[in-house]
C-alpha cells in the first residue's frame, strides 16, 4: 500500500475554486489507484477537517482520506502552535516519515508573493518538510509566480531545484521555471485540474437568456490591503454594476449572481454579501442571487446551465469553459492571460489591469453578441488543447507514484 499526502489543497474552505483543486485532485488520484489496481492511503495536510479520518462523495465515487498536519512549522507562531498541539505534530511526522511521495498544489496560485510572504511561506513550508524528511515531492498543476521580493524569488528558486517533477498550469509560469532554474529538468506545461472537476449540467427557464456572473468581493473591497491592491485601471464596483446595468437593459436576459468564495467570518473575500447588496440595490425581478453552494460540484454544475457567464474568480470561468459555456474572464493578475491566453489561445479577456469601465463593456458586448462563436472555440480549445495536456498530467503523475498505465 502506498502512503501519498497531498498539500495545499483544503476540502474545507469558503473559497470554492481551492476546493475544486481538492476534488479534482482525489477524483484523479483515485482513478489512477483504481487502473493500477494498487492500493493506496490518502493524506491531506491542514485540510480543517473536524475528524481526522473522512471521506468525500464525488458524484458515484466515494473517496476517504486522513487529515494530517505538516510537522514542521513555517513560522514562529506556527511552531509555537505545534508544540501546544504536540500529539498531532508528532502524528504528523510519523505519516511524512512512512510517506512514499508529496503533491503540493499551492492553492492554485499561491506559490507567490502577490498575496504577501506569509502566505507565500505558508505554501512553500511543504516543500521545506519534504526535503527535511527526503521525500520525492512534486508540483502539481498550479500558477508559478510572479515574485516581486529576492527571498520569496530565492526560497521558490530552492523548492522548485530540488522537486522531482514541476508542473506548471499554464505557459508562462512554465517558461520562468525553466529561465530562472535552469537545474530543473523536469519540468512542463499542462492545465489546471480543475478541467476535471465532474458536474451535472442543470437546465433554466428556456424562455430568457441566463448571464451568469461572478462578482469578486477582494476586488470589490480594493484586496487585502483595500487600496486597490492588484493595481485594477478602473473602478471594479463601478465595472460590476455598469456590467449588470448593461444586462438588465435587455428585457430577454436574466442575470445570476454567482459567489464562488463564501465567507461568514471574513467579510473582504465575501463574494455573496456583495451579491445580496447589488441584489438589493437593482430591484429587479431579472436579477438573482444563486445559492450559497457549499461544494465546487454543485457551483459547477448550476454554471454549466448558463448562455453567456463572466467572472473574476478564475475557477468560476474555469467551471464555465470546461462545461462549454461561452465565458469572459475578467482578469486581475497573470494567471488569468497565462491559461487564457498562452494555453488555451482564448483571447476574449477582460484585463481589469489595463481596460477602463469603457473599454471592459466593449468586450463583454462583442461577446455576448459572438457567444456562439464562443461556444465553437471552447470547444475546439477542449479537443485541441486540454485533452492532451490531461493526458500528459495522468502519464506523469502515475510515473510520479510508480503506478502503471
């Protein structure tokens, strides 16, 4: 039986796009274990499970793993909490002692500094523990970058050298992997796993065109900081309610309001408070807030019933594209023109960073006028470009963990 722990990837989580990650994940690793024929244990590091062992229901797949804390502290408050914790810091090193290898997904896009060091150092403390214990481990899919500070760029440097396998999700993290360490060799580019997340395709009154958008609320509220912290061109609380304004005016369109990060206790990343309030301020019968979804699946699933859908949270346009909806990304830092636009050749991007309120709605109106079109080239994307890059990611991580194919 192989021991596998995987990182950085939460099951329980208000942002549902972290979540989609896990699911993905235990869903790929699961058919890979099955075609092998081999069995395996599961272990998820700092997943806030409330019981240690538990099991997640993905569609007709039930899936159990054991939650794990990393042993080694990435701070000094960290370590201060695990010597207060000591019996499941020591549990933990017993499971990375008999560990046969560690996938670190970093949140998706977290394995940088845009979001501050420490998170950053957060992230980066599995692959510090692997090396501590000389155990393989491996970049699964996710964004590399961008580092802004020479200690986040030095400490990157270091994890990315010495990891057996780096994959990078689109092609411009996988080109800084092999420009700034060299010494990596394996290393390529493949696609988010959230292309995998499995839905069930629900179907909405036929007699209006159903928009779907998702609203940012660490967009709204100016990011952590609250000053406008991914350097946005316009106002994105002016860009939001001319975008929905612009729907309303056609009398044929319904427009859902889709939080894909719900947070009761942390208001700044609180997609569905800010959905209510514009739900509250328009009056409109057209105008709805979905539910509250709690699993990446069910979001998923009520996304692929939308005509037309727009989001700033990338994996609520991911669950779009991969369930063929025509989509607008609206693009606050890289990671959205890396997979968008290098990887997928999907150029229908509102970039938040370089277009004002004037120009974001030029894009939006030529592509909901072309959204059949739309719908043609995601399509071809799938064929063309995801399903190899999928194929490639199953190749590898079943050579990773010495499992037949």
């Amino acid at each position: 039986m192989k021991n596998i722990i995987l990182a950085n990837a939460p099951e329980y989580n208000g942002n549902l796009g972290c979540v989609a990650l896990c699911y993905s994940m235990l869903y790929l690793i699961d058919e890979l274990f099955a075609e092998s024929g081999e069995a395996y244990r599961l272990y998820l590091t700092d997943s806030n499970a409330q019981q240690r062992r538990n099991e997640v229901k993905i569609l007709g797949s039930t899936i159990q793993y054991e939650a794990v804390s990393n042993p080694v502290p990435a701070s000094l408050k960290n370590a201060i909490k695990k010597i207060l914790l000591l019996p499941e810091t020591l549990r933990g090193i017993k499971t990375f002692r008999k560990a046969d290898g560690i996938m670190d997904i970093g949140q998706g896009d977290s394995f940088s500094d845009i979001y501050g060091m420490v998170r950053f150092k957060r992230i980066d403390s599995i692959h510090r523990t692997a090396r501590y214990f000389g155990k393989p481990y491996c970049f699964l899919p996710q964004t590399i970058g961008p580092f802004k500070s020479k200690e986040a760029s030095r400490l990157a440097s270091e994890s990315l050298r010495k990891a057996a396998v780096v994959m990078a999700r689109d092609a411009r993290s996988c080109q800084y992997v092999r420009e700034s360490v060299r010494e990596q060799k394996r290393v390529a580019e493949y696609i988010d796993v959230a292309f995998l997340l499995p839905y069930q395709k629900q179907a909405f009154d036929k007699g209006f065109l159903h928009v779907g958008l998702n609203v940012s609320a660490l967009l709204w509220n100016g990011g952590y900081t609250g000053n406008n912290q991914f350097s946005l061109k316009d106002d994105y609380q002016k860009v939001v309610r001319e975008i929905v304004a612009f729907f309303l005016k056609k009398d044929d369109v319904v427009v859902h309001l889709i939080p894909h990060v719900i947070s009761e206790s942390y208001s700044v990343e609180d997609d569905s408070r800010v959905c209510a309030q514009l739900v509250s301020e328009f009056q409109s019968e057209r105008l709805v807030k979905s539910p509250d979804f709690r699993s990446p699946i069910d979001a998923k699933s009520y996304i692929s019933g939308m005509d037309f859908f727009l989001g700033a949270r990338m994996h609520s346009t991911i669950a779009a594209f991969s369930a063929g909806v025509p989509v607008v990304p609206m693009a606050y830092s890289r990671k959205f023109n890396g997979l968008y636009i290098e990887t997928l050749d999907y150029p229908t991007i509102a970039d938040l960073q370089k277009y004002d309120v004037k120009e974001i709605l030029q894009v939006v109106e030529t592509a909901f006028d072309s959204r059949m079109q739309l719908k043609e080239d995601i399509r071809k994307a799938i064929t063309d470009k995801v399903e190899g890059k999928i194929l490639r990611l199953k190749n590898d991580l079943a050579a990773f963990l010495h499992l037949k194919r």
